[in-house]
C-alpha cells in the first residue's frame, strides 16, 4: 500500500506542478527588508494544488521598482533580476508540458515521476522567491551616549587641542547587494524580515563608527560647529569607517547622515575660546588696541571712584608700571615693524637691473653705489652680449 501511496502521490503532485505559476510582491512597507514571493491565484484558477516551494519552468515573476528578486534553490541562490518588469524563469529543473517542446516536457515529466516516488511521492525539492527591499531605509536616530574625542586643529593660532564632542541625528540607509544580505543576514526567512531584526546592532556599530570618521573630519582641520555642514564628507567617512561590516559583511551601505546638533562640554567650549583670545594678543595691533580698551575702561573706573578720582588715577599708574610700563605707543610702532618686515621685496622695474649690492636700477650707473651695468642678457640667436645690441645678429638689447 506505501509503495502504490507513494506512486499516485508522485503522479498527482507532479501534474499539480505542471502550471506555470505567477509570483509577485505587493508594495514593500518601510519596516521590511526581505519577504517571501506570494504564488497569486484567483477562484477562477485550476493551479491551487501545487506545492508552494515550486516554480515550474517557463514560471512569471513580476519586480516592482525599489525591488530585487532572487530564486533560492535548495538553499542556494541560483538566479537574481533587479530590473522592474515581468521576469520569465526557464532554468527551472521542474519540468512543464506548457513550456519547451512537448516530447522533451514529457519525458522530463516522467524523469521527475520517478525521482519524487523515491522520496515517497513528496517533491524532494525547495524552490523560493525573495524580494528584497533596495529603497532608501529612513528615519534611524542616534545620539552618542558619551562624549567622542574630537581633535580641534588651527593652524592660524598654533591651536592643536582634544575636546569632547556630543553628536545626534539621523541617518538612513539601503540594502546595495542582496546576495550579501541573504547570505549573512536574513537567510531563508518564513514570511518576512524587519527592520527592527537588526536596527539595534546596525545603530551600535554606527555610533562606534562615529569616533573614527569625526577624525576624518578633524584632518580636513574643520571645528566642531563646522561639522553640521559637511554632510557629504561625513557619510564617505562613515562608509569608510563601516566598509567591512556593512558592505562587505552584509551588503549594505550609508546613504544619508543629518546631525541635528554637535555640542561640546561648556569647559572645551571656554578652553578654545581663551586659545583664540590669546591668538588674538599676539599681534601687537590688537594687542594695543586692547590695552586702549583697558586703559579706557580704567578711566573710566578712576573717575567715579569713591575715595576720588586722583586715587584713582594713582592706582592705574602704579598697575601700568606694575606692567612693565608697556604702553599702546611702542605697541602699535612694533606692529608697525612687523607688516614693514613681512612686506614682500619690491619687484625690479621691467628693463631694469640689480646690481651688486641689491639696489633695482634702470639707468647706466647704480644708484646706490655707482658701478656701472655689466648685467649680460640672451639673444634670441644663442649669443651671450653685454652691449645694447647682439655682436652676432645684431639684434638690439630688449
């Protein structure tokens, strides 16, 4: 009786399976990455008792935009379409009368007979679509539960510091190869798989990315209230910092970051102020125009002091000698010097010469020291000439 069971159920199921199937995806919410293919029938069809995990050859499988299909084979991907449209599968290895030429659907017919009643009369096979979700998965927030080290370097004021910096935002990001994902992540899922399977560990590992692609940002020397406008810099250092867990792990890569705020501890903040305020003494320009504003606001002070202003007057005198008697007149003739010093060296005239001694001259004589202009110049010929014209073309001096 088994034996004669498993003949008929090898027979009917094999028959069943000879209807080519229609596989399609209803659109895909944003909480889901991957689904099962849905086999479509209607009260009018006569396909309703073929084995869900079948695709018969010459089968139809419909991709929607912002979808990737896969043909999962006994555990094994054997075929995959991202193109939108009607997808027809004719590498099956389960035969149908209704695709091919019929004498060779028929003997295959009969070929996958025998072969299922050696398996009782079941399938012995496992044949699956999956459609993953290839949009833009939006809306994952962050926010850094400690302080990142941030280096803050300015090369205009010698500023090279570590602070701590607090960053949150959003980001968002895509699946960029499914194979991958299929591989690692989701496997051969039951129904579907969400977002929230993998959200936790994808917002661990990006935050811990975080530290090295700030440092990223920190050798391009931007400051820390500068990073909220650098977007784009900051996602190709987090697909850098993330390469090999996101992309080459799992398949998936950044798309977007948004930073709502970066803000740093009120001591970081006041340390780098007092950095740039110093800087800023360092000329002595401003460093007298500061001391005016001191010395105004002591006047200032000294007239309305209670014990009167002649006291008063006496007390900023004995703080400026205390001082080293530094005033704002030796300060703005030192900033004077300098710009006389860092000013470029005057360019020689145009047919004019050096001499010697680094006078420019565009006379016969040097100014300077009188020597005359023994300068030699190139003709266009080759020759060297020291007179006004060339002693082998005779062409004139230019």
């Amino acid at each position: 009786m088994g034996l004669i069971k498993a003949g008929v159920g090898a027979l009917g199921g094999t028959l069943a399976d000879q209807w080519k199937e229609f596989f399609y995806c209803d659109s895909l919410p944003a909480d889901v990455l991957v689904t099962k293919g849905q086999k479509r029938t209607s009260s009018r069809s006569s396909n309703t008792k073929g084995n869900d995990n079948i695709i018969s050859n010459g089968s139809g499988i419909a991709v929607a935009d912002g979808q990737c299909m896969i043909i999962v084979e006994q555990g094994k991907v054997v075929d995959l379409c991202a193109e939108p449209g009607n997808y027809t599968y004719d590498k099956s290895t389960e035969p149908s009368i209704f695709t091919g030429k019929l004498g060779t659907s028929i003997k295959e017919t009969f070929k996958t007979i025998g072969r299922r009643f050696t398996f009782g009369g079941d399938t012995g096979k496992d044949q699956r679509v999956y459609y993953f979700n290839t949009k833009e998965i939006l809306d994952n927030k962050f926010g850094t539960p400690n302080p990142i080290p941030f280096r803050v370097v300015d090369k205009n004021i010698n500023l090279d510091i570590d602070v701590a910096v607090r960053a949150s935002g959003v980001y968002s990001y895509k699946i960029a190869d499914p194979m991958l994902f299929y591989a690692n992540v989701c496997g051969n899922v039951e129904s579907e798989y969400t977002r929230d399977n993998i959200d936790t560990q994808l917002k661990t590992e990006f935050i811990s990315a975080l530290q090295p692609a700030f440092g990223k940002l920190s050798d391009l020397g931007l400051r820390p209230n500068q990073i909220v406008t650098h977007n784009t810099e900051l996602e190709n250092a987090m697909n850098e910092a993330l390469s090999s867990k996101w992309q080459e792990l799992r398949g998936l890569k950044v798309v977007t970051v948004a930073l709502g705020s970066v803000t740093l501890p009120d001591e970081d903040a006041e340390l780098i102020k007092k950095a740039q305020q110093a800087a800023i003494l360092r000329d002595p320009t401003m460093a007298a125009a500061t001391l005016t504003g001191a010395q105004a606001d002591a006047m200032r002070a000294a007239a309305a002091n209670e014990n009167g202003a002649m006291a008063g007057f006496m007390g900023m005198g004995m703080a400026m000698n205390a001082a080293g008697g530094m005033g704002t007149q030796n300060l703005y003739a030192m900033g004077q010097q300098q710009q006389q010093q860092n000013q470029p060296a005057p360019a020689p005239q145009q047919g004019g010469w050096t001499c010697e001694c680094g006078t420019v001259n565009t006379g016969k004589f040097c100014s300077e020291c009188g020597k005359p202009n023994n300068t030699s110049w190139a003709c266009e010929c080759g020759t060297t000439n020291n007179g006004k014209f060339c002693q082998n073309c005779g062409k004139p001096r230019p």
